[in-house]
C-alpha cells in the first residue's frame, strides 16, 4: 500500500546506498477490504487489497473506487528472495478527486519510468525517463517493508519515486512511535505507530518548509507480534491532498 507524495519543489539529491530489507516473514495470499474516510470519519470510498505469490514473485494490488466516480489503483511486483525488491510499479489516479489524472509505471530493470498526466486545461501529456532506481524503491509496498524492518530500530530509510509531474526519486524516513491500542469485540490490543517523513534533499529540501511545499507526514499503524500486518494509514494521496484514513473494514451483512 503506497502513500503517494508528490512534493512539487525537488532536486534529484544523490541517493545513499540502498538498506533493503530481509526477507524475515514470506509474503503469500491475501484479500482484505478496505476504506477510505476524511478525518471527519465520512467515507470516500471503498477498496481491496490483495497478494498473490509465484514463487519469489509477489503481485500486489490496492484499489480504492470513490463515490464520485474517481479512481485509485496501484499494482507492484516484487521479489522476495533473501531482500525485499520492487520489480515493477504502476499507479493509476483518475476522476474528478485528483487534480492532475495520473499514469505512472516503472520498471527497476531497466529503469523506464513513463508518466502520463492530465493538465487542469485538459491537455494530456507524457513524460519519459530512465533513471538509476535503487534497489530499496518502495512504492506500492511500504506495508510489506514495516512487516518485516526491526521494529526497535529508531529510524529505517526506504526511496520513493514521485511524480511533480517530472519523476523523482525521495527519501522516505521512517521511524517507530510507540504503541496505540485499538480493541476487536472488547478486547484490547496493541498496534505499533509509525511515522512517515518525506526527505527531499538538496536546496529544495531547505527551501521546501519555507514556502509550504514539504509534504505533511504520513502514519501507519501495523498489528505487532509474530505476524505484522497493515491495520491504519493516515496520509495524502496527492500533492496538495488532504490527510484521509485508509482502513482495514469488515463485511457487513444484511439482517434476516
């Protein structure tokens, strides 16, 4: 599950050397429900999340369908073989929510990235580039890296490509901030906070607070204990996006 942070000021900063992770819990099938909510509790809309595994091969696939009709979708590949590592991304943001439309894929072997993109005049255009991606890149699975860094270490770095509309590549910081409990039909449990930093580096990293542009910060909260798994975001999905809440929801049925 990617947070998508598109600072508009960047400067292509010098990466660090990538810190994947290890592979400490194999990643194999999954189907959960999601939605989305302001923070104001309304619901935006309605999702699901699902894993399927090929071996090393991973497929994930969020999708969050609102009520105006827009469109959220990302779909990434990823090796699970000793380290953690994204093969192929694809992100599709379309509808009346976003304010720019849209279509980012990328390809770590090659390191083609495509972006097509709609201006506010309705002109469509596309932007292509092959950058050096690093091995630690972590769109479209932030959730499947938390499950498996140390939860005591006091700051883990993954790199993110954003789209301004120009792709970039930025750092995210991320650091463990205690626990939050939560309580499932009356019993409580405990679920470890996370927050999220973007570090865009550079001149415009300074520059970036000084005039509004540093994106807020993300949290994401995990269920601990032997098997971690995604529970809460809270963060933009766009530039200039207000903080909404992604959450795991359960079936509601109709009453006989």
């Amino acid at each position: 599950m990617n947070i998508r942070l598109t600072p508009a000021i960047l400067l292509l900063a010098p990466f660090l050397l990538a810190d994947q992770v290890p592979v400490r819990l194999i990643e194999g099938r999954v189907h959960g429900f999601l939605v989305l909510r302001d923070l104001d509790d309304n619901i935006l809309a309605s999702g699901e999340s699902t894993q399927l595994a090929n071996g090393n091969r991973v497929t994930n696939i969020l999708s969050l369908h609102f009520k105006d009709g827009s469109l959220h979708e990302e779909t990434a590949v990823f090796s699970q073989r000793r380290t953690f590592q994204l093969l192929t991304y694809r992100l599709v943001q379309k509808g009346p929510t976003f304010k720019r439309p849209t279509d980012l894929s990328l390809d770590t072997s090659t390191g083609q990235v495509t972006v097509r993109y709609t201006e506010e005049d309705g002109k469509e255009k596309t932007i292509t580039d092959r950058l050096k991606l690093p091995a630690d890149l972590a769109n479209g699975i932030v959730p499947t890296l938390l499950g498996d860094i140390d939860a005591k270490a006091p700051k883990t770095t993954f790199s993110m490509l954003v789209t301004t509309p120009k792709p970039r590549l930025v750092k995210l910081l991320i650091s463990p901030l205690g626990e939050d409990s939560f309580s499932i039909a009356g019993s409580a449990i405990k679920a470890i906070r996370y927050t999220v930093k973007v570090d865009i580096g550079g001149v415009s990293g300074v520059i970036a607070p000084l005039v509004g542009k540093q994106p807020p910060d993300s949290t994401v909260w995990m269920a601990g204990g032997s098997v971690p798994g995604f529970l809460k975001s809270e963060g933009p999905l766009f530039e200039g996006g207000p903080l909404w809440k992604i959450e795991l929801a359960s079936p509601v049925w109709p009453k006989k």
